[in-house]
C-alpha cells in the first residue's frame, strides 16, 4: 500500500515534480462507474458511494488472485527489505462481517520497520475488500507513528476494493478511504502479463497502477498470479527500486 509521509516499500522514494492533475488524468477513470462488478468505482471528481453490502458476505467466493486461507504466507525481498506476510486463523467482526485478519511486517537490515494488521472481507461474488489497517511503524524498537490506520465505519471511512472478481482492463477503483489518512487508489493495466522471478515463472497475471492523492509523485505497479496472490511490485514514478516474492506457503 502506499501511505502519506510513509518510505515505500520497494525502496526509499524521492517524491518527483508530478503534478497531481497529471496522474489522475493518466487513470482515466471516466470509463469506470460504480457497478455490480466495479462496486468499489474511481470516478475523478465525484463522491465515493461504493456499492457495499454487508448482507451480501455470507457465501463468499474466493479469488484466486488473493487467497485468504488461514495459513497462506507469502515472503518478500526488495534491497534491503524483507516483507513476511501471513493470513491468520483469526476475524474481526467489522460492519457485521467477519473480517479475515492479516499480518504483515516490513524488516530492514533484520531490524522491524512496520508491524501491520490488515483486515479484508471476500464478498459473494468474489470481490475481495480491504476493510482497514492498523498500522505502526517502528524506530529503534519503538512506535513512531500509527498514521494510515483506519476502519470502516469508524470516523467516516469507508471499504474499498483489493481484488476485483472480475477485473477488465481500464477498471479504476479505490482500495480504501479516510480522507487525508488512506486514500489508496488502483487501475487494471493488464490481464495475461508474464513474468519471471527467482521462485518460478507466472503467467495470466492481473497488473495493476496503484497511487494516491497523499503523496502525489509516487506510482507503483503490482503483479497478481492465480492461485498465489501478490507476486512482484515496482516503483514506476517517484523513485526506483521492486519487491519479489521469494517464498511461498500455500494455506494447509
């Protein structure tokens, strides 16, 4: 995810003189309106209103492009980062759904930088929603800030969309949203990229732009595999720098 005031994960990024008009404008979000199958829409200029039912979780379908079984782990390397990410076995109940619990920590040089718990709700249709964070960020063994933190229904936020069921190129939508706090957008750029990495080969692979109005310089562009998830993430604006996955558990 990309955070305001935060160093990406990819590497640490200088903000570059792109302007914020300019980036929205390279989304192209007019051809993507709130629908059953973009509830989460990014429409430039209007009022988010995604299409969120609560009564609408209790037949999830899974998504291939982001399994949610307890027990999944992925394990990432990027420069001198190293990222674990596991799906637990706990929920929480957010707005009447049972929210899968997800960690994820960010290591530098074998020292703990961010320590987060994610919280995301499969739909029935197979729409995967990020339904918030809590987040920390570390210095020295100590919490230096907890800015990015937020859940739906708490204050004005509201839920956005990690995976779309049935995602087509051109789809722009928000991933989250608490004004000024996380304000995370993405847009589908391809549906059958290819793409090598130390731990095996991928193909049909989802990638997407991802961006926010916080931090307006930075883009990154993520890769998704069926069956496995977030596989790869490089920074295409605002900085350089990629994060691989180099390991793999699949849930038991």
């Amino acid at each position: 995810m990309i955070r305001p005031d935060r160093t990406s994960r990819v590497a640490v990024l200088v903000t570059a003189a792109l302007g914020l008009a300019a980036l929205l404008g390279s989304c192209n979000p007019s051809s993507s309106g709130t629908s059953a199958r973009n509830p989460a829409a990014y429409l430039e200029g209007e009022t988010y209103a995604p299409a969120f039912d609560p009564a609408k979780f209790d037949n999830p379908v899974a998504n291939l492009y982001f399994p949610l079984g307890p027990g999944t782990q992925w394990v990432f390397e990027g420069g001198d980062e190293h990222v674990e990410v596991t799906v637990t076995d706990q929920t929480k109940v957010i707005d009447g759904i049972a929210a899968v619990v997800v960690t994820d920590q960010v290591f530098r040089n074998g020292e703990l930088i961010e320590d987060t718990v994610d919280w995301y709700g499969t739909d029935d249709a197979g729409n995967v929603w990020y339904l918030g964070e809590q987040t920390a960020e570390y210095e020295n063994g100590q919490v230096t800030t907890t800015a990015g933190s937020w859940e739906t229904g708490v204050n004005g936020a509201q839920p956005g969309i990690i995976m779309l069921a049935d995602a087509q190129v051109g789809d722009a939508y928000r991933q989250e949203y608490l004004a000024g706090e996380a304000e995370d957008l993405a847009k589908v750029l391809e549906l059958s990229a290819s793409l090598s990495l130390s731990i095996g080969s991928y193909d049909n692979l989802i990638v997407t732009e991802e961006w926010t109005p916080l931090d307006p310089g930075i883009t990154e562009h993520k890769w998704y595999a069926a069956g496995v998830g977030f596989i790869h993430e490089e920074a295409v604006a605002g900085g350089s720098g990629s994060l691989d996955l180099v390991e793999f558990r699949p849930a038991p």
